[in-house]
C-alpha cells in the first residue's frame, strides 16, 4: 500500500511538471501566433500602401519643399523676356508658373506658397492689372526683379503708370532690365532720380534714341549693385554716395559713351575697385580726341575683357594707360562688323603694333574669337603672335576655314616642318560652331601632337554629341584615331 503510494506521488510530480512544459509551450505559441497575426496584417497594410502608390504619379509622393524647388528650377530655366506686347501676352497665358498652378489642388498650394515663382514681374503696355497685382501679392516680401523690355508705348498713361510701380517696388527689387523704344526714358528717369536702391543688384538699362542721358540716377545709393548693362546712359549718373565698390561686372555700348571724354570714363572706373568683367560694345571712348590727360590706372580685379566691334586704338590706349594684374581671358568679337574690309584694317594695324600690347602679352590665357567671315587666319596669327601664352582657344564660325589656316600658317613658318610655332602652351580648344569637319579637326590635333604641343581637350556643342559621343574629347585618343 506504502508503496503504491509512493509510485503515485512520482507520477502526479512528473504529470504536474510535464503539464506546466505544456502550458509554458502554449504560452511561448500562442505569443509567436500572435506575432505572426500582427506581421500578417502589417503586410497586408503595406501591400494596400504599395498598390495605391503604383496607382499615384511619382512626383505626388515626393515633399512640398522638394516639388516646390522643382518648380523653381523649371520656371527659371522655361522664362524668357519677351520682345513685343504680342509676344507678351502669349507668354502670360503660358508662363510657366501659372501653368503649374493650374495642374492640381496639391500643386496650386504648392505653386502660390513658393514666393519665388511669382517674383519675376513683367511690365508692358496693355498688360492686365489683376494679374500684376496677383503676382505682387503672391511674391510677398521676395526680392523681385523687374524685366520691361520694349515696356513703354507711346501712349502717357502706360509709360506714367508702368514707372510709378517701378518706384514703388524699388525697395523690394533685385534686378531691373528696362529698354526703352525711342524718345520714352523721359517718364521714369526723373522718377528715379532721388532714389536708393537697397537691394538692387542687377540694373539694365538700354536706351534707343540718339541722345545719352547724363540725368543722375539712384543718387541716395546703390549699394547692393554687383552688375550694371548700360547703353545710351552715362555711367557717371550711378555714381551714388555710397560708391560701386560692389560692382564685378560692366558692359557698356558705344552709344553710351560717344560724348564721354576719356579722362571722365577713367575717373569712373576707378571707381570700381571690385570689377573683375568689363565688356566694350564698339568704341565706348575715343581716347584720341580726349581733351583732359589721365594718369595709368590700376583695376586690380580685372580678369576678363569682351570687346565687340571694336577699334585699335581703344586697345592700344587700354593697355598703355590700364594696369591689369589680374587680366586672364580676353574676348574679341567681330561678328556684327560691317564688312570684312573693316576688319581688315584692324588687323593689319593690330599686327603693326605688337608691341603696343606688352604689358598684357604674358598675362592672357584664354582668347576667344568671333568672327562672320570666310577668312580670319590673319587674325589668329596676329593674335599669337601679341599673346603668346594662351592656353585655351575659342573659336566661332567658320572653324573649318580657321583650323586650315593655322595648319598652313604652321606649316609656311617652319618650311615644311611638323613643328608648331605659334601657341604652343594650347591645351584647349572650344569650337562654337556645330559645322566644323572632324577630318579637319584630326589632322590638326594629329599636327601638333606630332610637333610635341598636343591639345589636351576640345569642347564642341551638344549638336555634335552623336557623331562624337559627348561634348568633348580625350584628344591623346582622338588625334591618333581616324
């Protein structure tokens, strides 16, 4: 009986531990069930979640700030300032940030909540006053910059109402680019006389009548002003009291200066410490005729010069009266001359007077040439020869006919000879000119690899990247490949 008992104490002892294995099991199941349910359904949301974004346009997925950056991007790289009212209206209708604005609510919201986008304003006569006053509105406190290009009719009350918002917005402007039809400036002019411009930092002003406007302007301060395209305006009238010393950039046309004494135009640049591009459009300065005398100038920032139709003799007077330390890259363009006569002429005294040039002969790097007629290796020759250091080359037009006279011009200076003469520090070369023969281009890459001055790279435009591959060459590869 003792012993029964005993026997069956052991097996209720083992069956109670066995029993509690079993529920910890069920337990430890139940949980992992549970998990698994949860997972399951976790799932099944993020498949619902992944169907209904294949249903749904990728860019509806990305953030408000990324799409409204996309839109800035866009709409800055679609504007363009239009030429006539007709043409302003088109554009009106189709500009791209009204466009955006009209695809979806989410858009819309996006679209009016990016001040940027609105901030570029367009002046013109005829323009409707709901939608200047929509934009202004939608802009806020941005910066804004101003285009009225052909802006002023002839008509008063246009030219008068277009000038008194150009005034009133001043304060808030960051770029203003006016040209002016003939015989208009009149009605903003003395409206912006007495002005300051505090933000302002890009001003164009293009006048087309015949006369030049010495009216000072902006004469309380301009001083945010990085860059300033003047034509038949008097520079002098920006002098403001707190000075340009911001200025980088100049470009100035022949109509802006005819009457501007040499010693006067001097006097101004001077007063621009910080400019680093100075562009001349025709002969801004007769320096001949100047009555005042003036001594050398420093521009200590000085890196580029664009000079467009222009004369010998302004050349010559730069470079004997302005000192340019920094000066790398120089522009000479002649794609507006009238004649090929004209240029010619230049040339031949350009070549005659090398050494009115030393004091810029070892600085200049880059050269670019434009050039509309069928011959201009004189010109490259001439050019070598007064600056002999140029490591980069563009060329325009009529590439074909330049690379063939180098190529002979080459060959006659060394009797025959694969050796170069002339440039030999030349590393690139920048064709704008989608025409040019890629035969030409190897024989000469091929000629001066041979003369032991190879060209490292030649840039060429996009129209040519299929025949070539991209927008430029590995020239160690292409000279030896035909």
């Amino acid at each position: 009986m003792a012993q029964d008992f005993a026997t069956t104490t052991l097996q209720l002892t083992q069956l109670r531990i066995d029993l509690r294995t079993a529920e910890e099991n069920e337990i430890r199941l139940r949980r992992r069930l549970a998990e698994t349910q949860e997972s399951i359904c976790n799932m099944r949301i993020r498949a619902k979640e992944l169907e209904e974004m294949l249903k749904t346009a990728y860019i509806s997925r990305l953030p408000h700030e990324v799409i409204s950056e996309i839109f800035v991007g866009v709409c800055a790289n679609i504007s363009t300032p239009p030429d006539s009212v007709a043409e302003n209206l088109r554009d009106i209708r189709r500009s791209p940030e009204l466009v955006v604005s009209q695809v979806s609510r989410r858009w819309r919201a996006v679209a009016i909540g990016t001040r940027s986008l609105w901030a570029n304003i367009r002046l013109y006569s005829g323009q409707s006053q709901d939608l200047l006053a929509m934009y202004h509105e939608r802009c806020g406190q941005h910066l804004l910059r101003i285009q009225c290009v052909h802006p002023l009719g002839h008509e008063q009350a246009e030219s008068t109402r277009i000038s008194k918002f150009i005034v009133a917005a001043i304060n808030q402007c960051r770029s203003l680019n006016v040209w002016f039809p003939p015989n208009t400036c009149q009605f903003l002019f003395p409206q912006i006389r007495d002005l300051r411009a505090p933000f302002l930092q890009e001003l164009t002003l293009v006048d087309r009548h015949f006369g030049v406007s010495q009216l000072p302007l902006f004469t309380k301060g301009l001083p945010s002003l990085l860059s300033a395209e003047l034509q038949g305006v008097d520079p002098t009238s920006l002098q403001s009291p707190s000075g340009l010393s911001l200025v980088r950039s100049l470009n100035l046309s022949q109509t802006t200066l005819r009457d501007m004494e040499a010693a006067a135009f001097v006097g101004f640049l001077q007063s621009l410490p910080s400019l680093s591009s100075l562009t001349l459009d025709g002969d801004p300065v007769n320096f001949q005729n100047g009555s005042t005398p003036f001594d050398v100038i420093t521009l200590p920032s000085l890196q580029s010069l664009h000079i467009i139709t222009c004369f010998s003799d302004s050349l010559y007077a730069m470079t004997s009266n302005f000192r340019t330390p920094s000066l790398k890259h120089l522009t000479i363009d002649w794609t507006r001359a009238d004649y090929p006569g004209h240029r010619s002429d230049w040339v031949l005294e350009f070549r005659a007077n090398v050494a009115a040039f030393s004091p810029w002969n070892r600085q200049i790097e880059s050269l670019a040439v434009y050039d509309n007629f069928q011959s201009y290796g004189d010109i490259l020759l001439g050019l070598s020869l007064v600056f002999p250091n140029i490591t980069r080359l563009t060329l325009s037009s009529n590439a074909d006919r330049a690379m063939e006279e180098l190529m002979v011009r080459h060959f006659r200076e060394k009797g025959g000879e694969e050796s170069w003469s002339s440039w030999e520090k030349l590393k690139t070369l920048v064709l704008n000119d989608s025409a040019f023969s890629r035969d030409i281009l190897l024989n000469l890459l091929r000629s001066r690899k041979s003369s032991g001055c190879p060209i490292g790279k030649v840039i060429f435009p996009g129209s040519t990247r299929a025949e070539w591959g991209s927008h430029s060459v590995n020239c160690s590869v292409c000279a030896v490949t035909s």
